[in-house]
C-alpha cells in the first residue's frame, strides 16, 4: 500500500517526465498535456492498492500515463494542434526560431507514427531507461533496441524530407 507521503515523494520523482510524455502525445498543446498529466496522477492515487510491485513503480506509472493518452485521443479522436503560442514568440533569436522550427517539425513527424511507436519514442525521448520501456510496453530489451533505431531513422527521413 503507498501511504500519503510515498505518493508525494513518487509525484515529485515522476511529475516533470510524465507531463512531458503527455506533452509529446498532445503534440505541444500544453493545457492538454496538463489535463492528461493530472488524470494519470488521479488514477495512480486511486489504484495505488492495486501495485503489486511486479514491475517497477516508475514502469507502472508510465503505463498509466500512455493508457491515459491514447485513451482520450481514441474516445475524442482529439485534433491535436501544435501550440502556435509557444513556437511564435518574437523575441526569440534567429537560431532559437530555427530551434523552434526543429520542435515543430519533429512533433508533426512523430504525431505521424503508429500508437506503440508514438509511445516508444517519447519514453526514449525523456531518457527513461530502455528496461523500463520494455518492461512498461511488454517487448523484449532486444525488440525494443530494433525498433527504436527504426523509428529513430524514420523521424530523422521525416524531418530532414518533411515527409
């Protein structure tokens, strides 16, 4: 059983990744990703019974955090928008606007991606370790390794051709 403090403690630990992983889904759209990131943390407080402790708690967090995602993005068939706001501040230099650009581009690429790889991709992409991606997607270390080198090569084709 997680006690009110563990939850704390696990929340500060996986707050900043899991947004960004629903920030990855919700394609910069930010108060998306802020609701998502919330209901993720929702349902980890009310089936924090239910952790067995089979997987690790940042694996079964992750977990929640995906279903959530792609749960709305299927029951809405959400539009998602790229958040223009973010990505049009004129203050910004030419190299930060260029950087800007590469953001945009990369979550058009990536939005383009199948359910699993999209999932892939963005854990890799907050560095989570590729055990815990395997274990948390349910693919062997070697199939995981395989195919994030395919997607890796497929982002980099879609931003360089914008294809």
């Amino acid at each position: 059983m997680i006690t009110e403090q563990e939850f704390t403690n696990i929340y500060n630990i996986h707050a900043s990744k899991v947004h960004r992983l629903c920030l990855g889904y919700a394609s910069g759209n930010n108060e998306l990703a802020k609701e998502w990131h919330q209901e993720t943390f929702i349902k980890v407080w009310k089936h924090r019974n239910s952790f067995k402790g089979k997987s690790s708690i940042d694996t079964w967090i992750y977990r929640i955090a995906v279903n959530v995602c792609l749960g709305d993005l299927r029951k809405t068939k959400k539009s998602i928008t790229i958040n223009e706001d973010l990505l049009s501040n004129s203050n910004y230099d030419d190299n930060k606007k260029d950087d800007e650009k590469n953001i945009k581009k990369m979550y058009h690429c990536i939005d383009q991606l199948n359910e699993q790889n999209k999932a892939l991709i963005l854990l890799e992409l907050e560095n989570i370790p590729q055990t815990t991606i395997a274990d948390t997607v349910g693919l062997a270390h070697g199939t995981l390794r395989t195919r994030l080198s395919r997607i890796r090569k497929s982002l980099l084709k879609c931003i360089t051709n914008g294809k």
